[in-house]
C-alpha cells in the first residue's frame, strides 16, 4: 500500500511538473526575446538576431544557458522573419509550426527527469518525439556549404536524392518507413543522400527551390529535379533511374559486339561488357557506368537473349553467374574478368579502378597526361612514362604492335606505357624527338620523368627510330636497366607544351549540347513548378506581350491619322475678305509631292521637346518649319519638296512647330535675332497679327544657337533678306495680312546648302525657353 501511495504521489509531482513547464513555455515571446518592438521593420529584426546570434552562439558563449538561449532566438527569428507566422503570432498567439521551440524545451526537460528516474517511456508517449523521428536523417543533414563545395562537385560522379523535411510535418512522418527502406537499399548502390531541414536551412531550401515539405529532389551533374510522383518504393528507384543519361550502357548482341569493343582506338578507353541474367541494366551497373564514364565504356549483354550463344562460348561465360569482362587494345581476349553471383558496388569499383587504361594509351589532353605521367613527389615515388611519337593510321601498324607488346610485358609499376599521335600534337613531338631527317615520318620512342606541373620533364629519346624490331625491343630493355640503376641516365631536359584535348566536341556541338539542356529544364519547369517560381516569368512574358501589340495598335492608328492628314484636298477654299484665291496644287504640282515616308517631319509639342531640342546630340540639328492650322498642309508639302535631298544626312532632324499654340515661344526667341521681330510695346497694334507662317528655324540644342529663314514678302524678293517692320511704321507692318503660300518656301534649298556650309548668321542664347 505504502508503495502505491509512493507511486500515486511521483506521479502527481510529474504531472504538476510538466504542467508548469508547459505554462513557462506559453510565455515565449519573440519579441522579447529578439529585443524588437511589435512594429519593427524586418530590418531591424534581422539586425538583432545577427547580434545577439553572434553573442549567444554556443561555440563562442561558454554560458551553460548560451544553448537554450541561442535555440530561442533562432526559434524567434524564425517566426518573426516570415510574415505569416508572425502574423498568426501576432492575432493567435501561436505561430503553428515555429513554436517546436516549446515542444523541444518540454521534451528535453522530460527525457533528462525521465531519465533520471527509470520510468517507462509509454508512460508519456509524444507522438512527435524529433529526436526519435530525426535520427535517421541526422548524418545526411546538409549545410549550404556542404552542399555548395561538396555535392554539386559530387554530382557528376554519382547522383543524390535529397529529402526536403521540417517540423511539426505530418506528410513528412507518413512517408518515413519508406525514405529509410529506399535510403537503405540506394545508398548500397552507390546513390548519395541528403536532407535538408527547411527551418534551419532555409537558405539552401531556397536555393534548392523547395516551397514546401515534404519535397524530395534529384542532383545530378549539378542540375535539381524534382520528384512528383507517390513517395514508394518503385517510383524512388525508377526516379533515381531516370536521372540518369540514357546512353551510359549500350546493348551488346552478338550482331554488334565486334564494333563495341572495337571502340578503344576512337574513344580511348577499355570497354567492359556485363553479362547478366535480366533483361534491364541493373541500377548498380548504370550507376557504376556513370562514375567511370570518362575512364570506361561500358555494354550489356543480356543471356537469355537469342543469338549470345557464340559471345558466351567464345569468352566463356558461366551463364548461371554475372560476369564482368574488361577488353582493351585485344578484343579476341579480355584483359580481367570477375565473376560472383552477387557482385557488390566496392568490388565492381575495384575491378574498375584497376582497369581503368589502355595498356598503352594516347595522351589525348593534358587531364590525362598528369594522371598516367604524374608529377615525381619524392625519390621514392619516381613514375617514368615510355612515351610512342608515331603517326596517325586507321589500322595498327608493326611499330605500335610491338610498342604494345612490350608494355604488355612490362612488370614494372614505376613504368607507363603511353603513345601520341605526332600530327596532332605537333609541339609535343617536335620538343622530344632530335632535329634530325632520321625520324621524319617514322616513328620514334622516348623515355620522360616530369619534374613539376608547368611541364618541366627529363628525357631520354631513342637514338634511332622505332620500327617495332627485336633489336629496337633489347635496346629500349636496356635503357629501362639502366634508368632502374641510375636515375640520373635521363640526361636531356625540356619545357613540355600542354597537350590539345583532341576528344572535346567543337564549339557548334558544345553550343548545341547547352541549348538542349537549358530547353529540357525549362520544358521541366514549365511542367512542374510551383507557381510562385514562374510568376517573374510570366510577368516578363505577358509586359513584354502587352508592350508589342501596343505599339502595333498606336503605330497603326497613327499611320491612318497621317494618311488623312496628308492627303491635299480637292478645292482650296476661296477666302472671301482678302478677295485673292490661295494657289491650288495641279496634277503636275501633285505629281512632284514625294511618297509618303520619304521626309519625316514630327511636331515639336512639349513631349518631343527634350528629346528633339534641348538634348539633341552635339552636331546635330532640328530643322523646324513655323506653320498654323490653316497652312499645315501646304506649307508641309512644300516643305517636303524643298528638303527631300538633305535627307541623307543623320545629323539634320525635321520638325514643325503650331503657331497657334506656341506664338510666345517663338516671339521669344526671335527677341535674339537682330532685327527680327520687335519688343512689343503699347503702341504696336498689330503685334498679336503678325504673320510668322513660313519661317524656319535651324536649332543647335547643344550649343544653343539658331539660323533663320524668313520667307520672301513678295515672290521676286530675296529669301535671306533682312525685314525691318520698324520702317513701316504707321503703315501696315512688315509681313502683316495675309499673303499667297506660293513661293514662301522656293529659297529653302538654297538656304539649307548655306546651312550645311556653316555660312549663315547665328543667334545665340543663353537658354532655351520652356515650351507650354
């Protein structure tokens, strides 16, 4: 009874002690403990997590509460920096998802008196125990700098599938038996892993495009895909498949075998041949295909195919048990052959890596010159490359036959056996054989140690030149002992040049390969993005739509107000108070008027203004033409006439300024010209009459200057000549009333050559006026 009683009484404490602590725990506020007001900008709130992150940080704060006290401001800054969490905070007072902060404290607390006082977990039972939940994920945690230096280099050897998780995710917990089966089963095989917690990684989450949890993604060379479909096991698999090339492993029959592994000379690689007893590659194959793709061509053979009865019996093959062949410069014999019922990834790989050159390659770039010819690091790691100049040939001729059959002899580590095709590294060859007509076009056998990376080697060349003879093969035999006695036997010295990679594809296909990749991830995207990711995009697309068919429907209502416009009318009207009748355009006239685009003429209003004037261009200048309404369309016709042919020149603009709505404008500027127009005063009657149509305006807008044409007064005057309106005075002034358009612009042309000869007076001013 006594126990009972005991039992009844820890039990109570316990429940009162996580009641409590679940009270504290309502009390965190952010704002408290971020220091901000509930109105701080975002910038502000952003400033003080930097602070007081940099103070509490666990690593530099010794404090035994720097822990907890650092987990409170990440969990505040968390819930603060996203605007709807914070205002769920802010109306609710819970945040949602952000306040694990509270759960984690609880929990922690609990686990240490759990712990201390042995009673059983079922006891208390959270079924969002994260650290239970969180233990399988927990060495596959990526750091955005883990995943920046580490995994994308990574990338393009083998590819990752990555979890996108976070707490207080139900999906995420749903899907977890299946991520730790496939996580299992994947990672065996050669496929790398990563998680990403998006509350405390939520730079890399961004940058992996992930918008919610769960998302899992596939990396491979560098580039992310995302996986839509329903999280089983199948579909992980067929995804991690999928991004994977399709032509890593070629399907070898018995009708293309010779041509497969016939391959070495082109491609420059061993070819290894899988034979297995299922119609698919197998997964672990492609993926081993992949690593080694530089290195190792790689085909399948499929036994229970007909017609593989002679491959098998040929190379002899126990169709009961995957075998792995390795050919290089012999297809008619492999070069290493493993066999197990159940071939493993580190023993495939080791197969591989001990196979990975020809037994006599050729130095196609510099990447593979440092790898078989590497840099001597110490006495004891001397590493001598037995270097064929030979020339390029379709079949194997006798001197490189027996170059390889030499190097297949060789038992020594310390020796490579390497051969360079001489027209195509012509520098590389031209420094190691001897200035001599004995080794021209023939083939010649050298004998180098490099010494450091900028291509500093010590050679030995054979004296004579390399015809693949015995005695050739005894004297090459002997320069090997000696080198193997005295290393010093390498007597010549060299700068190499760096080797062209005859191997890369040309600027088209590289070009080509690019666009391709950047089509289908854009066709991916497009397919499954989320939304809030293309909306930038469509905004461009839709403005840049919008901005197109909108000047399409402006210049073509535009160009019908023109056509309008321009079109002369059939009668000129007869003003009846001047009794004189305004000249008509005959159909000789009309026929005279060039077409339409010929000369453009815009107006000068106070849009155009600043463009056509005040910041015109130095060396350019606007032509402008003084008209009013009732003259518009004559004056502009002859306008046109008179200076269609200085319309050659970029630096001359065309405009024509209303007079009836910028009279002031043009009276102002006229005040500069000498003589020009008078200063109205009191006793000018007729200064608001006084007739300006058919004056034209030169102006420099850059160094703010004009010349003048005044149109004749009468039709035999002269167009340049000076007009005083003070001479006439009490009379009508001058160019007062009314006159005939005819022959106020027949000196134009002339007055243009003038200008363009720079011998016209020029009026200056101090600035431009304003045009209303």
């Amino acid at each position: 009874m006594e126990v009972k009683r005991q039992c009844v009484s820890w039990r109570f404490w316990i429940v009162l002690f996580l009641t409590l602590q679940g009270l504290s725990a309502l009390d965190f506020d952010p704002y408290r403990v971020l220091g901000v007001s509930r109105t701080a900008s975002q910038a502000d709130i952003k400033k003080a997590y930097k602070k007081l992150a940099r103070e509490w940080h666990p690593d530099k704060n010794k404090d035994p509460g720097a822990e907890d006290k650092f987990i409170q401001i990440s969990k505040a800054y968390e819930i603060l920096s996203n605007e709807e969490k914070r205002t769920n905070y802010d109306h609710y007072g819970d945040a949602g998802e952000n306040q694990g902060y509270q759960k984690q404290q609880r929990e922690y607390r609990f686990r240490h008196f759990h712990e201390n006082f042995y009673f059983d977990e079922s006891f208390f039972h959270f079924p969002f125990n994260s650290e239970r939940r969180d233990s399988i994920d927990e060495k596959y945690l990526l750091h955005f700098s883990h995943y920046v230096n580490e995994v994308v280099p990574d990338s393009f050897k083998k590819p990752y599938l990555i979890k996108i998780t976070s707490d207080w995710c139900f999906s995420c917990i749903h899907i977890e038996p299946v991520w730790k089966e496939v996580v299992q089963e994947l990672e065996g095989l050669g496929v790398g892993i990563g998680v990403v917690h998006a509350g405390y990684e939520r730079r890399l989450a961004h940058h992996l495009g992930a918008h919610s949890t769960p998302s899992i993604l596939g990396i491979i060379n560098g580039k992310i895909s995302f996986f839509h479909n329903a999280v089983v096991n199948e579909n992980l698999r067929q995804f991690v498949e999928s991004l994977l090339p399709g032509n890593l492993v070629e399907k070898v029959t018995n009708k293309n075998y010779v041509r497969f592994l016939s391959g070495w000379q082109q491609e420059n690689k061993p070819h290894a041949l899988l034979f297995g007893q299922t119609p698919a590659v197998p997964l672990l194959y492609k993926l081993t295909a992949f690593a080694y793709k530089d290195y190792v061509s790689f085909g399948y053979v499929y036994i229970g195919l007909r017609g593989v009865e002679e491959m098998t019996r040929q190379y002899n093959i126990n169709v009961y048990a995957p075998t792995m062949l390795i050919f290089k410069e012999h297809i008619n014999k492999p070069a290493d052959v493993i066999q197990a019922r159940g071939l493993k990834k580190q023993v495939i790989e080791d197969f591989i890596t001990q196979n990975k050159y020809l037994l006599a390659a050729r130095l196609t770039s510099q990447k593979l010159f440092h790898e078989l010819c590497p840099v001597k690091r110490s006495h004891r790691q001397r590493k001598y490359c037995v270097v064929l100049l030979t020339s390029e040939a379709s079949k194997l001729s006798k001197p490189f036959e027996a170059f390889l059959s030499f190097a297949l002899a060789n038992t020594q580590d310390t020796v490579r056996f390497v051969h360079v095709y001489s027209s195509r590294q012509q520098e590389f060859a031209n420094t190691l054989l001897p200035d001599s007509e004995v080794f021209h076009g023939k083939s010649g056998v050298s004998i180098l140690e490099r010494r450091n990376t900028a291509g500093r080697v010590v050679f030995k060349t054979l004296e004579d030149p390399w015809t693949g003879s015995e005695s050739d093969k005894f004297i090459l035999l002997g320069y090997l002992d000696q080198l193997r006695k005295d290393p010093a036997f390498l007597s010549s010295e060299a700068v190499l040049p760096e080797l062209t990679d005859e191997l890369a594809p040309v600027f088209f296909l590289r070009w080509l390969y690019s666009a391709s990749d950047s089509l289908s991830d854009w066709w991916e995207s497009l397919l499954h993005s989320n939304w809030r990711e293309m909306m930038p995009l469509l905004s461009l697309i839709f403005s840049a739509l919008f901005i197109l068919f909108g000047t399409v429907i402006v210049q073509a209502f535009s160009d019908s107000n023109e056509e309008r416009e321009s079109q002369p009318p059939d009668k000129e009207e007869v003003p009846e108070k001047t009794g004189k009748t305004e000249p008509t355009f005959t159909k000789e006239n009309s026929s005279k008027i060039p077409k339409k685009g010929f000369v453009e003429v815009t107006e000068l209003t106070d849009v155009t203004y600043t463009s056509n004037l005040v910041r015109l261009r130095p060396g350019h200048m606007n032509v402008v033409l003084i008209l009013s309404n009732s003259t518009k369309t004559s004056l502009l016709q002859k306008f046109a006439l008179e200076v269609y042919t200085f319309t050659g020149s970029s630096s001359l603009h065309f405009s024509f300024l209303s007079l009836d709505k910028h009279r002031e404008w043009l009276e102002y500027l006229l005040e500069f010209a000498q003589d020009a127009a008078p200063i109205p005063n009191q006793y000018d009657k007729h200064f608001m009459e006084r007739d300006y149509t058919g004056y034209v305006l030169a102006l420099n807008g850059h160094k703010k200057y004009f010349c003048l044409f005044k149109p004749l007064k009468t039709v035999d005057e002269e167009a340049v000549g000076s007009c005083d309106p003070d001479s006439s005075r009490g009379k009508s002034p001058c160019g007062l009333g009314p006159k005939p358009l005819k022959g106020k612009l027949s000196k134009l042309s002339l007055w243009m050559e003038r200008l363009l000869e720079g011998s016209l007076q020029r009026f200056y001013i101090p600035s431009w006026p304003e045009l209303d």
